[in-house]
C-alpha cells in the first residue's frame, strides 16, 4: 500500500496527536516530529495547541456519561467530535507554520466515553469505545488517520490501559536513574521505568482517582463557579477528615495488584454521590472536603507506591503530568507521603506537561503505521502485544 510505504520510508515523520482525557475539557494537540521505532524511537514537539470544549458542548458530552443515555445522542456527538478535532489539528499545524500537506499523519485518541476493562474472574464482556469520528477528521483535514487505539488490546484479553507507558519510555527512560512517570489526570496512572530500562521491563497501571473527584467537589461546592481547585487553594484552606480519608482508601480498586485500569465507571458521579453522602454523614463539607478528597488522590498514589513500585526497587525520580501537577496542595500532600522520593514535573526534564499525552498518541500512530506492536502486555495483561489503531486513508 503506498501510504504505508511512503511513510516507512521517511526518516522524520511529521504526526499530530489528538487527546481528550477523563476530565472531558477539550482537544490538545500536539505537532510532533517522530523518527524511530520501538527501542529506538524518539519524539521532538513543534508545536501545541489546546481546544477547549464548548461550555453546550461540554455539558452535553457529560450527558453521554450516563449509561441511559439515548443512542441518537452518542451518534451524533460522535460525528461533531470529529470535526472538533479536525479543527484541532489544523489549528495545531498552523502554530507549527506548516500547510496540511507538509504533515503525514494524525494520530487520534478520541474521547474516551465507556471503558469496561476484563473483570479477572468475571463473567462480564470486556469493552471501550472512544469517540471522534476519524473519518470525519480525514475528510476536513485531508490527511491519513490513525485512531481508535484501545479494542485490539482489549480484544487480546489485555485491559486497553495504559496506552502511554509507550511514549513515557521514549521520552523519559534514563541509563542510570529509576524513573516514575505520575500521571494526573482525571484518573492518576504511574509508569515506572527502571535505570536503563528496555520496553519489557517497562511496569505501568493505574492508580486510582486523580482529578475527577476534586474536581467534581469543586463544581458541587461552589454551586458551578469553579470547575476545579485551582493550585489547590480549597484544598490548602481545609481540614482533611482522616476517617472520611481512611473510607475513600477501602475501595476495592485500590488493593487490585496489576495489571489494572479505571476510569468514570468506577470514580465518575455515582461513585461522587457516595462520597458526598458519606461526607454529609460526617458532617465534613467545603474545604475540609476538597481537602480530603486531594488527600485521597495523593494517598491512592503513594499507597500504589508502596504496595506495588518500591518492592521492585528503589525510584530515583517520580516526574508528575497532567492537570494535578499544577495543583501545590496535592503536590505537598504527595511528597508528604513519599518523603525519600524527589518529585518532578515534566517540565524540569525539558518536556511540555500539557503536551506529553498528546504526544504520546503521535509515538502510537507511528508505529501502527509502520506495523509495529506499541502494546505492552506485561503493563495491560494482554495475551500478546498488538498493533493498535485503525488506518483511515486520506
């Protein structure tokens, strides 16, 4: 096929990735100049661009997260999720000062609206379903995608999650220093890349809660003025509740050795509906509530630390991204916790915290274009490593 051979064929790819993550605020795209493959791939980013979600659009994404949601809905939002992602990359490529045609690829995630992962043990069928209709963005930006990245490794019996321990190992692996790669997202997920690590020593899974729940509090405590805590200044004015602490840390979740991936299904509104029940309860509110729950999300990781990183050795540097990395609070809270370990952001080690997700999905178009396996089966449980992603021609 030409335009896989085409694309071989180039020393430096020029790719875009698409990302949108639990916490549903919009599209980041980053323009990104990719050569390698596998041990020897390496990412270098030209350019960043966020597209925030419409406050409409927005609010009726969130509505999709209800399992009752009408079909015709999804449907539709599928295809407009597409066009805003097209429009994403385009203005991202702009930004770097290329025309479409000097890009050879987008790489897409999609929005992640259902993630039901293996029940080990379980009778259930696993599934995920990540919308943004890629055709969509072919078709308005004229270029070849790659998209839908979770099924195939969920099809091998793997948990489809965490995808990015593939670009954490590309951009962060260190010949002489143990790394951790902590994640905060919406949901909180760890990669730990040994000193001098190779792709199969790479060891990765979710954590837990990281934002979604703070941010939900947020929302609820300020009657929709805040969507979340900005630096953690709620968090640093409360009082965190060490009983209403120790019942947040009893969810099952949180012991489940790896591999292992979550999502809203687990910490989304149902789950926040119980916490703020309990709260009530207790009569913890406001500050000391926001409070408890940033303890929750700093607590989960150091717990996941302890029972399942430090037993294989000891970590040199944990490096934090995603939103909650810019939450101080959350911050002391976890260095508090982990008080041997120097704590990083991703920005300390030359690398754009807002951009490495998307960037991770321009590592994972390339090598399914190249038709290279970028599954890790000792990270997702998978039977086997895949190739990951649909091809959409242009």
């Amino acid at each position: 096929m030409d335009l896989l051979s085409n694309y071989a064929r180039k020393e430096i790819r020029t790719v875009v990735g698409l990302m949108s993550g639990t916490s549903a605020d919009g599209v980041d795209a980053a323009v990104t100049k990719v050569s390698g493959s596998g041990e020897t791939i390496s990412a270098e980013l030209a350019a960043f661009h966020k597209t925030p979600y419409p406050e409409q659009l927005r609010r009726d994404l969130f509505a999709l997260f209800d399992p009752q949601a009408p079909v015709a809905a999804l449907c539709r939002m599928n295809f407009t999720l597409g066009r805003v992602f097209a429009e994403a990359a385009l203005a991202a490529i702009e930004e770097a000062g290329l025309e479409p045609a000097q890009v050879d690829l987008i790489a897409s995630h999609g929005q992640t609206i259902c993630h039901l992962p293996p029940e080990r043990g379980g009778n259930r069928e696993p599934a995920t379903l990540q919308i943004g209709e890629p055709a969509v963005i072919a078709e308005v930006t004229g270029l070849a995608v790659v998209a839908d990245f979770r099924p195939r490794d969920i099809a091998a019996g793997g948990e489809g999650a965490p995808l990015t321990p593939y670009a954490d190992y590309a951009l962060f692996r260190h010949r002489t220093k143990a790394r951790a790669i902590q994640n905060i997202g919406g949901i909180a997920n760890v990669t730990l890349l040994p000193a001098g690590a190779g792709l199969d020593d790479v060891v990765a899974f979710d954590t837990g809660p990281g934002n979604m729940v703070i941010d939900a509090l947020v929302s609820a405590a300020t009657r929709g003025e805040r969507t979340f805590d900005e630096n953690g200044e709620m968090a640093a004015r409360g009082r965190v509740d060490p009983a209403l602490l120790a019942w947040l840390m009893a969810h099952p979740f949180l012991s489940r050795r790896p591999p292992k991936s979550t999502g809203r299904e687990e910490f989304g509104e149902e789950f926040v509906r119980a916490v703020q029940e309990e709260a009530a309860a207790r009569r913890v509110a406001g500050d000391d509530l926001v409070a408890t729950a940033t303890a929750f999300t700093a607590e989960s990781i150091a717990a996941s630390y302890r029972d399942f990183i430090l037993p294989q050795g000891a970590v040199d540097e944990v490096i934090l991204g995603g939103g909650g990395s810019y939450n101080r609070t959350l911050r002391e809270m976890l260095q508090d916790r982990l008080p041997r370990v120097r704590i990083l952001v991703h920005e300390e080690v030359g690398i754009n915290g807002d951009a490495k997700e998307a960037v991770a999905f321009a590592l994972l178009g390339n090598e399914t274009m190249l038709g290279r396996p970028a599954s890790l089966p000792r990270v997702t449980g998978a039977r086997h490593a895949c190739v990951l992603g649909k091809i959409v021609p242009p």
